[in-house]
C-alpha cells in the first residue's frame, strides 16, 4: 500500500498528542453484536449521553481538547450533546451511521453509511466533518477501496488502522505513523510503540484498562521522546461506566475484556490527561478545516 510517510510536526517538546473518544454506546461494540438484535437498540438503557458529559467534564479539568468520533445514529437521538461538544471546543469526527464494519459492507453501502453519518453530524454540529474512524479498524489489505470512498465523500482524514495484531482487528504491516493513504486523504494509525521488532498497541482500547497505567504511559513517553512523534489514543465513553447493564450470553473472553477494571478507568484516564499534552486530531496534525 502507498506509504509516502508525513513528516512529523515541527512541535517544541513536550508534544501535544490527539485524544480520541469513539462516542457509541455499550449496546454498540463489535464484541457484543453476535448477542444483540440491532432492532433492539432503540428499545435498551442508552448511557452515552450521561457518559459523554462525565468526559466533557474531566476534560474541562484537565483544559484537553478532544476528537470525538460519533454515531450518526447517536447524533440523531442526542443533538444537544453534539452541540454541546462543539461548543466546548473539541472536534466532530464520524464514527459512521449504524457501526457497521467497513469490511462487512460494500463500497455502496459504505459510501451510504459515510455519507448519512456526515450528514447527520455536520447538520447538528453545524460544522464541517472531516475526518472518520471505521467501526474496530476496519480497514485493511482486503477493503483498501474504503478510502477512496472517504476521499469521495468528503473526508481528509481516517484513523482507521491499528497496526497490530489482534484477533477482531489489526493490520500489523501498516506504516505506524500518518500517511497519505490516497493523494488528499492522510491515515492516522492508533498509536503502537516498536519492542522486539514488534508493534505494542500503546493507543489505547482494553489494553489501557486490562494492563496497569505505567505501561501504558512508558510506551506514550517512549513514542513522544524516541519517535518524537504526536501519538494518538483512543476510547470509549462506556469505558468509564461501571453500572452499565450486563449483556446476557457473551463468551468468558468478552466479558474479561469489556467490563474488567471499569471502575479505575475514569481515575486512570484523569493520570492521563494530567501526565500528557491532549488537543484535537485536526489541531495535533495539522488538518483544521478552512
Ligand atoms: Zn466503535
């Protein structure tokens, strides 16, 4: 794949890195879609509204800026909440309409799902959408199509790809840093750290809440002091709710990965935003909307 590397920000130490929410309810995970009817999703307990305001919040302590990645179907039923990320100067990305897996849809009916989800996001936001991250990184060697889809439609930038290796995600060859996946289209892979000639996510997801907080801020520093590159991290408002109901029937491996250490997650996310610099993905790689 085309791997035209962009050169790192010229940023005095120490870096600001891109601090990303995928804003989709507990009901909404890949992991869990074998064990609920998408039918059913209007008729469940939603929490991501409540959640999102406890980010906003700590946020607001910690004075980071943020990319919240969202649901067109979240954004219909909660315009105020948009709004109000908006107007607390984070930026709106698109996390799609349905979270759909980009390798699970046609480029047709990807190109619906963009194209709704912008919509839906830049009339309640009332700004411009431009950047995109597939439902669990879907985007690899067998559905390259998607960006070209994303340039058509509109979007400068994806987050698309974890360059590593995982069983429901992860394209361990990528580049791990930004670049022009399409001429106008840049990626922005989930940030890894390299040990043993192999990439450690470093980015966030479960690994953030499953390993101790140490690691996670050692392989950050690595990637801000080594590199010297901006890293990107990434997770997700149900995250830090511990009271979610459970969903019924899912495998031992699942119930490990979603729901373990769900009540020291909002206290380790606080160490994070007040052990690292935080801003926007469009602001940290210089890709502001004109
Ligand atoms: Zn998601």
């Amino acid at each position: 794949m085309p791997q035209k590397p962009i050169a790192a920000p010229a940023t005095d130490h120490p870096l600001t890195n891109a601090l990303t929410v995928d804003v989709e309810d507990y009901f909404q995970v890949s992991a869990m879609a074998p064990h609920i009817d998408r039918a059913s999703w209007d008729s469940r307990p939603c929490r991501v509204e409540r959640n999102v305001e406890r980010l906003l919040d700590l946020f607001e302590q910690h004075d980071a800026r943020a990319t919240f990645f969202t649901l067109g179907w979240v954004a219909e039923r909660y315009p105020g909440l948009i709004r109000e990320i908006v107007a607390r100067g984070h930026e709106l990305a698109s996390h799609g309409y349905g979270h759909l897996r980009a390798s699970e849809q046609r480029p047709q009916e990807f190109r619906q799902d963009l194209l709704r989800a912008k919509g839906v996001l830049e009339d309640t936001g009332g700004c411009a959408v431009v950047g995109y991250r597939a439902p669990s990184f879907s985007i690899g060697h067998g559905n390259l199509w998607a960006f070209d889809v994303l340039l058509e439609t509109g979007h400068r930038y994806s987050s698309s790809v974890y360059p590593v290796q995982h069983d429901h995600y992860g394209m361990p060859d990528a580049p791990r840093f930004p670049y022009d996946a399409r001429p106008g289209l840049i990626e922005i892979p989930v940030t890894t750290t390299r040990v043993f000639e192999r990439n450690l996510p470093a980015g966030g997801g479960g690994y953030f809440r499953l390993a101790p907080y140490a690691l996670s801020r050692w392989a950050l520093r690595r990637v801000n002091r080594i590199d010297r590159r901006p890293a990107i991290f990434y997770f997700h408002p149900w995250e830090i709710d511990p009271a979610q109901p459970r969903v019924a029937g899912t495998s031992l491996k699942t119930r490990f990965r979603h729901y373990v250490n769900l009540d020291k997650t909002e206290a380790r996310l606080g160490r994070l935003l007040r052990d690292f610099h935080w801003g926007r993905v469009d602001q940290v790689f210089g890709l502001r909307a004109s």
